[in-house]
C-alpha cells in the first residue's frame, strides 16, 4: 500500500483559531481544517504566518539536561515568536524507570529556565490532563479503533517467544523486527482469545511504504520500504511497533500522536534521533485520518571528541549548571546557539531578544558543544550586571559568599563585613567572572594571608625598585584617599618619575619605556601583594583590600636583600 505524501510547506490553506485565548475554554483547532503543512513566507527557514501551538513532553525517568532544555526552548521560542502556546506535557508511563522526584524537579527547571508554560501540570488548560499516566483511558480508546479498522492487531506472543525470536534471527545477521506470527490471527480469533484474559499487546501493521513529509531542516523526508521483500518468507522482519503493553499502558508512539492530535499541536522541533520514529508517527496520522504537525529534527549534541554529549561523560544536567552560579539566562542564550544562527550582530541574547530574533534556521548535522562559549556569556553577562548593581548582583555575590564560607578557613581584613567585601571583588573582577567553583582558587590571594613573595627580585631587579618606589607613594594616601582612583594616580607617577629617570629623548623611546617600566612594576606588585595570583587590575587589588593589608604586604619589600 503506498499512501500519499504529505503537502509542502505553502500548498495548504489555513484558517486562524489558534490566536483565540484557549482560558476560556477548548477549541478545537482540527476541525477547522487547518492543515498538515503551515503556510509559510518565502521558505523554510522564516516562521509561520499563523500562531504556533508546541509542546515540550519529557519523561521524568531522569532529570533536564541540556540537550532536552535546548527542546524545550526552541519550542518555547517558536510559540512566543508567533503568538502561539507552549505547552508542557509529562510522558510519565514508564513506571519502572520513572525517578522518584523527577516531575517536581524538571518543572522547577524549566521554571528556572524562564521558559513558563501557557498550559501543563500545575497551570491546567482546555486540553487537559497533561499527565499520561492520567490519559490511558483515552489511548486505549484509540487503540481499539486501529484495531477496527485494520491498521493494528493483537499481538499475544510471550516475552519469551519475542526474546528467542530476536535471539536467532540476531544469530542468522538478520533485524531483530517481529515476524508477525500474529497478524494472521483472524478477527474473531483475535476478540476471542482477548475474551479469555490472554495476555497481548496491541501492534501496529506498518504499510508497506512510509508517507513522505517536509522537514523544516531536512526537506523532502520518507518514503522507504520498511519491508524486507528480498528475504525468505519465514526470515521477513516487520517494524510493527507495540502500540499498547499487555498492563494497558501505551507506548511512546501511541501517546505522542493522540497526544500532539488531541492538544492540537501544530509544530514539533525535536532532535534528530527521533527522526526515524516519524514515519510511524505519520502513518498513524493517516490510519486515524487526522492532519499531522510539522516537523523539524535539529542535530544532535556532541563533545569535542564528536560523541553524543550524556551525563556519562559530562555533566549536563541543569543543576550543575544552576550550583555553578550560571545564570538562567545565560544557559539560555548559550543552549539556543547551539545548532541555531542568526543574524544579530552579538550572541550576547537574553530570553525577551530571542523571541524577537528566533527563526527556523537550524543547523543541518549535530553540533559540537564548546562550552567556552558559556564561559563568554557568563562574563558578558556578569559585567553588565556588576555596572548595574541590582538583584543580579546581589545573588552573584550570595554565591561566591557561600564559595568562600565553603573553604573552611579563610581570612579578611579586619572590621570588614565579608558581603561587602566579596562585592569589591566581583565588580572590579566582573570581566574575568568565574563559576563559582573557581572562584575561591583564581581569588586566593583575598582570603590567605600568608602569601610567599618570595622571588620577586629573581631575574627581574627592577622590579623590587618600582615597588619600593609605589610603597612610598601610597604610603602618603590617608584612609579617606585609599581609592581605586587616587591609588592608580600614584603608581601612574611611579611610571612617570622612571621615564624622566631614562636618557631616551623620542617618542618611540618614551612609549617603550612606559610600557617597560608599566609592566615591571605591575609584575612586581601582583607578586608581594597577591603572590602572583590573576585577578583584578593591581590599583583594583589594593584598594579592596584595603590601606592596612594592602600596606603591610608591600612592606615586605624592604625585607627583600638588595631591593
């Protein structure tokens, strides 16, 4: 049997129900004869014309990562582009695998995420429930009716029958598939041993040619020949998936189409490994004779190594991120540039200039992670926040206060308040912000006090004399002078005295000097006051420590020999 494919994109029409408010009740878009395909500009690529209705549907046999939050956001982003719904639904009929606590903890998640659901758990909707362990009434419903009208069969072949079968035909090298010992069953066969209780699942009889159908990434898509005609007649494998489970639960395929039919989905962005389950998807969208959903299959998630990014070998979930101080909006913004371009002139994007900014324009293929990009935005984000000052600063600051604490033993100049003075050190640092699981190491030099300086003069005299000289100027700075600004004044006459010290008498020679003796001096500094350590400019160093620290670590310079 060869089924018709589906319309390109711009070849259907398209009546508009969807930009109506779903609160006040459900709509049922299908019956409105909105089509397969949405209507679209010039290609592929720009967004619909009509609001789009997504979904995200996790299963909570395990917590968000990064590669289902990228999902999760691309739908997002597509309903709020267009004027459309999101929604979120929860595939949580797996029973055995589900994780205790995983519900709760993608919800907050995705919350976290900023990515607020229009309908799903805890908000309701026209469409409800969004459970499918709370919907198995319904997929049973529509299982029968496959059942009538030819499209599926009962299946009442044990585990172990199916398990021996798999066993020998991997043996001989050929597919694993069902042999569909049971489709011949005939109907009256089939209802009566269901009558006796025998235990069965529902399959469903794949056609002997897949719909074609347009992908938004891919194009044209489909049309293969699931059947192995070339084989004997008792070696042919059949992909005919399990449907319904013997305990009446349905399976991924079943509840995703009645699902994406009865929410009246009307575009799924979904990875790529999910490509080869879509022919079966529209197929069954033509057995039920409902209208399917565009697709869009974006690439995969790799590592460097170009292996599929997986918490066995990174850690990807979204917690890691959030205890890392990464900003919601960051990871955001980081995850939508993964397999998505555009044309701004900065990746710097919050949540509110993606939607502005969001087409359909993927990446064809997987995409590699390169998560120094994260530590970019991270730091673009971190300086314009240490500017503003506000409740992004503050948290910023609450977290590396708890970093710090965490070290166990730490010190600070007396009579400050550890808040503050962390705060001193995030806003000068802003530039070069760490996850806080660096912060404590890369910052080291503010909470030790037992620095070694030693080896300041090795190699580089000069350097003790620039310090000596810097020592002596800030020594005349009172308390009320001990800025960022006026330090800086001082050690710039440092510089100045040793240009006017040199017989260079050009501009090139002058430059060079400044340059020269700037950088001996910076050295210098960095090494007895932080012991080397990276951090904030040196003025920004001495003043957040303060005039007593910062002076009683430059005094060791009159105990170097020879300085």
């Amino acid at each position: 049997m060869i089924l018709a494919s589906h319309a390109l994109p711009g070849s259907s029409s398209w009546i508009c129900c969807a930009s109506q408010s779903l609160r006040k009740g459900p709509i049922n878009i299908r019956k409105h004869g909105i089509a397969s395909q949405t209507t679209f500009r010039r290609s592929s690529q720009k967004l619909p014309e009509r609001p789009a209705r997504t979904r995200f549907a996790p299963s909570p046999t395990g917590y968000l990562h990064l590669g289902s939050l990228r999902t999760a956001l691309y739908n997002y982003l597509l309903a709020k582009a267009t004027g459309g719904q999101f929604l979120f639904r929860l595939e949580d009929t797996d029973k055995k695998r589900t994780v205790a606590g995983a519900e709760d903890r993608i919800c907050r998640d995705l919350e976290w995420a900023g990515l607020q659901w229009d309908e799903g758990p805890e908000v309701g909707g026209p469409c409800g429930p969004y459970k499918q362990s709370e919907r198995t009434a319904i997929y049973q419903t529509y299982a029968q009716q496959l059942l009538q009208s030819g499209h599926g069969y009962r299946c009442f072949c044990t585990a172990e029958r199916l398990d021996e079968l798999a066993r020998m035909r991997s043996k001989l090298g050929l597919p694993t598939d069902y042999d569909r010992a049971c489709s011949g069953l005939s109907r009256e066969e089939s209802d009566d041993k269901a009558s006796q209780g025998q235990t069965h699942t529902i399959r469903l009889k794949v056609p002997e040619v897949y719909p074609r159908y347009y992908d938004l990434v891919y194009g044209q898509v489909g049309g293969s020949k699931p059947l192995g005609k070339k084989l004997m007649h008792a070696q042919q494998s059949f992909e005919d998936p399990i449907l319904l489970k013997s305990d009446g639960f349905p399976t991924y395929h079943l509840a995703n189409v009645v699902d994406d039919h009865l929410m009246n989905i009307t575009h799924v962005i979904r990875a790529v490994e999910w490509m080869p389950s879509t022919p079966k998807h529209l197929f069954m969208y033509e057995a039920f004779g409902w209208r399917a959903p565009v697709y869009a299959h974006v690439g995969l998630l790799l590592d460097k190594d170009r292996q599929k990014l997986s918490k066995r070998h990174h850690d990807t979930g979204i917690d890691s991120f959030q205890n890392d101080g990464i900003f919601p909006e960051v990871l955001t913004n980081f995850v939508a540039l993964l397999g998505w371009s555009h044309t701004r002139g900065s990746d710097k994007l919050d949540l509110a200039q993606l939607v502005e900014t969001f087409d359909l324009k993927f990446t064809k293929g997987n995409t590699i992670v390169n998560f120094q990009k994260l530590t970019y935005l991270q730091r673009q984000y971190a300086e314009k926040y240490a500017a503003e000052g506000g409740p992004r600063l503050d948290f910023m600051v609450q977290q590396a206060v708890r970093a710090v604490k965490g070290m166990g033993r730490f010190a600070i100049p007396e009579h400050r308040d550890l808040s503050t003075y962390v705060r001193g050190i995030l806003k000068a640092d802003a530039r070069s912000y760490t996850p806080l699981s660096d912060f404590c190491k890369r910052h080291q030099s503010f909470f030790n006090f037992d620095l070694d300086c030693d080896g300041i003069t090795e190699g580089r005299p000069a350097y003790s004399g620039y310090v000596r000289q810097a020592y002596r100027f800030l020594k005349r700075l009172s308390n009320e002078d001990w800025t960022r600004e006026q330090i800086q004044s001082s050690l710039d006459s440092v510089i100045s005295g040793a240009i006017l010290e040199h017989d260079g008498t050009t501009e090139t020679d002058s430059s060079s000097r400044q340059k020269e003796v700037s950088s001996n001096l910076m050295h210098g500094l960095r090494q007895i006051v932080m012991a080397s350590r990276p951090g904030p400019p040196m003025s920004d160093c001495l003043a957040i420590l303060g005039r007593k620290t910062a002076l009683a670590r430059l005094a060791r310079i009159e105990q170097i020999p020879n300085a």
